[in-house]
C-alpha cells in the first residue's frame, strides 16, 4: 500500500511541475470521456495520445503531457482499489481462519481436560481394582449384569419416527466428531493451516476404522455448498453410484433420504464397496446446514438392503458436512469422513489401503474441499481455458476419463463385461463386453470390413504389481514424459482410428515410431494437485493393412499426483485417443496407470517380479495373506500399479486382438519394471534381503566404487566423502559427464549420472543399449582401441579434448576426458568410468 501511494504522490508531483504549481482540473465531460479511452486502452502510446486529443474535441484544450500524467495516476488509483480488495479479501480470510482456529482451540482444551478426567478416572479405577477382586457379594455380581443389560442404542425401526430417531442419533454423533471430542484427532502430515491453504485437515487416531476431519473457508453460500456435496458422484473419482430410495420430510423441516452407494475398488486386486446409508438434512438453532451420513445395519431394527453380488457391504459411521453462513459471504464449513471398509476381505499386502486415515483424507475429504474452492473461485473470476471449453466442461471431461478407467479396472457384470480365459498365465487379465451402450460410446454407425459397426466390442486387458522404492509421482511423470519409453504408437494409432472412424481392423505387426510429442495443457485444479491436457504426436508412422501410415495422433490426457512433496499421495495418469475436432460428447475409451503407495512396513514381492499380485496371494475364508517369495520381504517403501488397456475390436477378430492385447500389456509392464528399477537408484538397499543380478551391485555401493577408485588412481577426490547416500546424490548431480561401461568385447554402457544422460540424449532404460564406441567417431574410435589396454594395467587415462556423439547422432565438444578402472570390495574390476569435462553440443 505505501509503494503504490508513494507512486500516486509522484505523479502529482509531477502534474504540478507541468503546469507551474498548479493542478490541472477537468471538467466532469473531460473525465467522463478520459475514463472511457482508459477502458479501451488504459496505457496508450504517445501517438495514441495524440490521437485522442484529435478525436475528442472535447480534450484539444488539454496538452498530451497532462493527458499522460493523468492515465498514470488512474493507473496508480486502479491499483490501489485492486491492493484494497485484495487486502479486504486476506483480511476475511484471515478473521474467519481465526474463527475456526478459535474453535479448534476450544475443541482440544475440551479433549484435554477430558483426558485429564479420563486419567484420573483410570487411576480410580486401578486402586479400586484390587478391593473389588475380593469382592464375591450377590449384590455386586447382580448390579454388574443389569449394567451389561442395557443396549448401547434404543431399538429402532422403519417407521418415519424410527428413522426420525436414528437421523437424530446420527447428528449427535456426526456433531461430537466435528467440534467435539468424540475422535482423537491429529493434524494432517504436511497440511499447515493459514490464509492460502485449503484449510485444516486433521485425521484420526486409535478410533474404529478410519476418519478424516476438516474445516475450512470457501466462497459458496451454505445451499449450494450443501448441493454440490451430496451430489457424489459429481465429484468423488470413487463412487460409482447413489440411488435415493426414499425420501420423507421431517417436522423440524429436515429430510431424511435412504441411499444406496457404489464405490469402485481401486485395484483389480480387490472387490469394490457398497453402502446402504441413512441422510439426514436439516438446520440447527444458530442458522448452520448439516448434512449427515451413517450405514443402517441389523443393530438398529431399521430398514434392510440385501447384499449385492461383487460387492462388500462397508459402514459408513457417523459422517457428514456442517456448513456456517460466513461474515461478508462464503460459508464456514466443517467435513467429517469416518467409514470401516472392511479390510479383511483383501489381500493383507493390500490393507493398508483400506486402514489408511491418511489416503481417506486425501481422497474424500480435500478433494471435496478443492472442487469447492475451484468452482468458488470460477463463480467469482469466470474465464475460458483450453479448447475454448469452460472449467465445468472441462471438470465433466476429467471425471468421463476416470470414470471410463474405473469402469475398465472393476469390470462390473452389470454393465456387460465378461471374462476371457487366459493362456496359462494369470499375470493379465482379459475382459470383454458386447453390449451396445458400452462399445458405441457414441461412436459413428459406419461400416468396416464388411460388418456393420453393431459387431464392434471392447476388450480390456488389466493387470497389477507391486513396486518398490520408488514414488507413485516420479514413475507417472516419467510415464508421462517419456511415452516412448514403453507405448507402441501403432497401436495407439489404431485405437485412435477406431474411434474416430469406426474401424476395427488389426494394428500392424511392425511397430510404429513416435515423432515430435507436443503437450497443450487445458486445465489445473487450483491447488496444482491435478490437470489435463491434449498430448499431440507429429508425423507418427504406423503400419495398417501393411501400408506405412504417417499422421498426427491426439490423446486426452489426465495426470494427478505428481507432487512428489505431497507424502504418502496416490498418483494416476488416464488418457484417451481423441480426434482433433474433439467435443464433449465424444466416444472415448480411458487407459492407463493408477500407482498406490502402500504401508512400508508390509510385506511385498521382489521388485523383479511383474506378475498380477493374484497369482502370488494365498485367499482363505479369513482373508488373505502373502505366500512364496512375497513372505518376508520388507522394503523401505511399497506401492501397487494398477494397469487397464481397452480396444475397440470387431468381434469376429476376438481372437487376434486378444493375443495383441495380451502381449502389448505385457510389454508394457516389462518397461515399467525396468523404468521402475532405473528411477529407484536405492532399491537395492544394503539391508534389503533381495537377490541381485551378477554384476549389479547396488547404485548407493556402485558410487561408492566410483569414488574410490576414482581417489586410488588419480590421487584426489572426485566426490565429498559422506554417507552412501550423501555420495550417491553428489554422483547424480556432478556437473560432468559421468558414466560407466562393462567390461565386455564390446562394451556397452551401465550407469550415467543425469549430466551424463544428458550429454548422450537418453534414459536410464535405454542407456544399457549403447554401445561404447557408438559415440565415439572414426579417429575416437582409434584412440579408445589404442589406449583401452592401458586402462586395465595402470587403472586409468586421460584423454585430450575433442569430438563424440550422442545416441541421437549429434556432435558433442568436451575439453577433457578421463576413464578409470573401477573396484570392487575385493578390489577386482567391476567396469570403467569415464568422466567427459565441459562438454557442450557443437
């Protein structure tokens, strides 16, 4: 605020300096049309300004200097409403987060002062304890049973007053959670309340099953925040259905509605959720909505939901939403989440998934609490993005793509998917569905190959593994990043064909080549938690019919938890072939990955193994438990990667593309073992009870050697002398070019440091397939043929500056080179190092 009315002030000094001490007035005509000019162009040029005196006669007896001063102090004045807004905006924020930190403050002082109670009542107790064990009178031993005679919860039924009494209960329950001491709650990991932050997220610890909590501030007026959060399926990526079943007006002007709710399962490795809830809508006393949630079950004498097939009924516990009207507009709102989802009845590698407060946060509780900031922020600021396509479209877009992933992950029967039997290896799992609604998607009615597109299906192929020790976030950007690395572009040229034309032929059997890869992003959540955008590939070469095909291929691209700050997030990446003319109603078929970090202190398979967890999972009645090599194997951290590829295929081809699908997503899982081990230098830990390849020694060690060596042969140090890891990440980052090559006929290199990769234009997947001499030209080559030798008897060279090659065919210049042999522990020749200093392409 001083900066800018420091401007103002010299702007008025300087209208005085112009017109010898006196201030220049305008007329309110002058004005008027000053301020019209200053909408259309509120920094004109000089020429501009002259012009304006021209056209408006009305202006001729004011010179062009005092016209200037004055489009800078309207600047100035512009800016000092914008500063005012901006600051009475903060000032709200910040005396509503007072307001709320207040309470949480009160809400702790109670569980304190509760715990307190509790300790003291404890002790009581304890020193009570003794006395009573001699106690053996009638009187007491009858006392004690017509204690345990009372039910926790007076009978129910189904009747509107019965309900009535449960809706109650429930909002009892749901209010001694969100501003009570019902939960022992703990703030978030990471989460840090203040003016900019979603707002104060807290989870639960020791209660029964798992629960969430938040508060927070948002621009939406109570009704409509109430709206857009009982519309479940609008928002949350996991639900997949809520049907009302009945609905009955309450005397305080609540309603009560009964709801069943569908959850997809996340992975292909366990069966999805459903719920058979109680709602209860009503106001209290002081103004605020609530909204509350709980299941009913057989406990309560209420009304009953059979259960359904693929399903595991779970219990959503008292839950819901309390919304306060804001000073100045917006709401006040307070979240509650707490559901049991039944653990038991998955794979024990996978529970962790379901006794997570944390990922239960993350999934229910702040995605609401982002969507309802979002769309408050498109209320107060609309605007237009990507493809000219508002947020909302946009929104609607993002949860079409997920929708489309989860329908493929869970493979429901309803909706006219079936299973294919497999080829002896249950690593992939194939789907099929016939029915109409699904492989039409809105699709063209065209003829191919002589059938008419009523013939089309869609197969699914889907598969999941475990991985180890590296993040869910740098594995989908690389993914992401780094399509070529493990897509086939004919196949994704044939998808995309298929559903712009309708034609389902075969992909060729020559794989296709990616061109330029182009990203056009279309949106971003305001927390930068997740966006879209249209990836386009130039010039893609791809065979069909056994002709080259050249042409552009487009995807509509999801991507969300990349953040590798955020701990312990989920990260997903779904896409979809799209036509370049794309609109919102078109057909489209989602693929893709969804990485789940899972508990560290589970067990898990090897990180070599990339066969669907099923296989290697013991099922019993009680649930099931880790067997063969999955048993007593503890890595540092753990995460499951969901796979789902779908195709539009003609039905008389069912085969073929099944055998295609098959292997493609094989392959597919072979890079992304390979990418997986490449991005996790620390994945063979020197704790970690894993069995290594002959040769490759951990990448901590591998450094370690390195270094070593490096300090035997030339007499200094190449990297400060710390802990492994320490060393290990000083590798990584060195400013030259470090890389490492066996110690074959023909070498080919193992390891490069990311200047290293840079300098040869590759990944650390596909480094192992260059060769040495490959970068070297004729005279290089002479040169390494003459002076290798030395290099095994002395242990290292140098060589002067000159020209190599990178794996792209471009000239690199360096100024000096120097290889070294490297050392093991028994200090035998591991491989050899070479360190190219100031290199630069020429």
């Amino acid at each position: 605020m001083m900066a800018v009315t420091s401007a103002c002030k010299d702007s008025a000094t300087k209208i005085s300096s112009l017109d010898n001490g006196k201030y220049v007035r305008y007329t309110p005509e002058q004005v008027e049309a000053l301020e019209r000019l200053y909408y259309e162009c509120p920094k004109p040029s000089s020429m501009r300004r002259q012009q304006l005196i021209r056209e408006c006669p009305i202006l001729s007896d004011i010179e062009p200097k005092q016209i200037k001063v004055w489009f800078q102090n309207r600047r100035c004045r512009e800016k000092q409403r914008k500063e005012a807004s901006r600051l009475q905006t903060v000032n709200r924020k910040l005396t509503a987060m007072n307001r709320l930190l207040m309470e949480e403050n009160d809400r702790l002082q109670k569980q304190v002062s509760q715990l307190v109670y509790e300790n003291s009542y404890f002790r009581q107790q304890t020193q009570n304890a003794t006395l009573a064990t001699t106690d053996t009178s009638c009187e007491s031993v009858v006392t004690s049973g017509q204690q345990n005679l009372t039910p926790p919860h007076p009978p129910k039924d189904a009747s509107p007053a019965g309900l009535l009494s449960i809706a109650e209960e429930t909002l009892a329950e749901f209010l001694s959670k969100a501003t009570g001491t019902a939960v022992e709650w703990v703030q978030m990991p990471g989460m840090k309340p203040g003016p900019d932050s979603i707002g104060i997220v807290a989870i639960s610890h020791g209660c029964t099953g798992v629960a969430a909590r938040a508060c927070g501030l948002v621009g939406l007026e109570p009704t409509r925040v109430a709206e857009i959060l009982k519309d479940w399926p609008s928002w949350f990526r996991d639900c997949r259905a809520v049907d009302v079943l009945n609905v009955l007006s309450t005397g305080n002007g609540g309603t009560i509605e009964l709801l069943y709710m569908q959850l997809y399962a996340p992975t292909t490795l366990a069966p999805a959720r459903d719920f058979w809830l109680l709602r209860y809508t009503s106001i209290l006393e002081d103004g605020s909505l609530v909204v509350c949630e709980r299941s009913l079950n057989n406990t309560q004498n209420g009304p009953s939901m059979p259960p359904v097939q693929n399903f595991v009924r779970a219990e959503m516990l008292s839950s819901g939403y309390l919304i306060r009207p804001c000073e100045g507009g917006g709401s006040i709102i307070h979240m509650v989440d707490h559901m049991d989802l039944e653990p038991w009845s998955v794979p024990e590698v996978l529970r962790p998934l379901y006794k997570s407060s944390t990922l239960l946060a993350q999934k229910n509780t702040m995605a609401a609490l982002r969507l309802l900031r979002q769309i408050s922020q498109e209320v107060s600021q609309p605007n237009v993005t990507g493809w000219g396509r508002r947020p909302a479209a946009l929104r609607a877009l993002s949860q079409k793509l997920s929708r489309g992933f989860n329908e493929a992950v869970n493979g429901f029967t309803d909706e006219g998917w079936s299973l294919l039997e497999n080829d002896g290896i249950d690593d992939v799992t194939l789907l099929v569905n016939m029915s109409h609604g699904k492989t039409m998607m809105g699709a063209n009615m065209s003829y191919s190959n002589g059938f008419p597109s009523m013939s089309n299906a869609v197969l699914c192929a889907k598969a999941s593994m475990l991985l180890q020790n590296v993040t869910p976030a740098m594995l989908i950007r690389f993914l992401r990043e780094h399509r070529s690395e493990w897509a086939d572009s004919s196949i994704d040229a044939y998808s995309a064909a298929a559903i712009k034309t309708g034609q389902c032929g075969l992909p060729g059997s020559h794989a296709g080549t990616f061109g330029g890869q182009i990203i056009l992003p279309l949106a971003q959540t305001v927390e930068h938690e997740e966006f879209m955008e249209v990836v386009k590939f130039e010039n893609v070469s791809h065979y069909r019919d056994d002709k080259l095909m050249p042409g552009d291929i487009f995807l509509l691209q999801l991507c969300n938890g990349v953040d590798e700050n955020t701990v312990g997030t989920s990260a997903e990446l779904i896409f979809a072939p799209i036509d370049a003319s794309f609109s919102d109603d078109a057909p489209i078929l989602p693929s893709g990955f969804r990485i789940i970090p899972l508990d560290s202190g589970m067990d898990a398979s090897s990180p070599y193994r990339t066969l669907d967890l099923a296989s290697a999972l013991d099922v019993g009645p009680a649930g099931n438990r880790a067997s063969g090599d999955c048993a007593g194997q503890s890595g540092k951290s753990k995460s499951v990667m969901t796979i789902a590829f779908q195709f539009v295929f003609d039905v008389h081809l069912q085969d073929n593309v099944a055998a295609m699908a098959r292997q493609y997503v094989r392959s597919i899982i072979a890079s992304v073992q390979r990418v997986a081990l490449a991005l996790s230098p620390s994945n063979f830990g020197p704790h970690a009870n894993l069995q290594t390849p002959a040769g490759a020694p951990e990448a901590q060690t591998l450094a370690l050697w390195i270094s070593q060596s490096y300090r035997c042969f030339m007499g200094m140090e190449l990297l400060k002398n710390e802990g492994r890891e320490s060393i290990l990440k000083s590798l990584w980052h060195h400013t030259d070019a470090v890389m490492c090559c066996s110690l074959q006929a023909l070498p080919n290199f193992t390891f490069a440091n990311q200047s290293g990769l840079d300098m040869l234009e590759t990944t650390l997947v596909a480094l192992q397939d260059i060769t040495l001499e490959k970068i070297f030209d004729d005279n290089g080559k002479k040169t390494l043929a003459s002076e290798f030798p030395r290099i095994m008897q002395q242990g290292f060279i140098c060589l002067q500056g000159g020209i190599c090659l990178s794996s792209m065919g471009r000239a690199i210049s360096y100024d000096k080179a120097v290889a070294w042999k490297v050392l093991n522990e028994e200090e035998n020749a591991h491989c050899i190092c070479f360190m190219f200093m100031n290199w630069s392409f020429v």
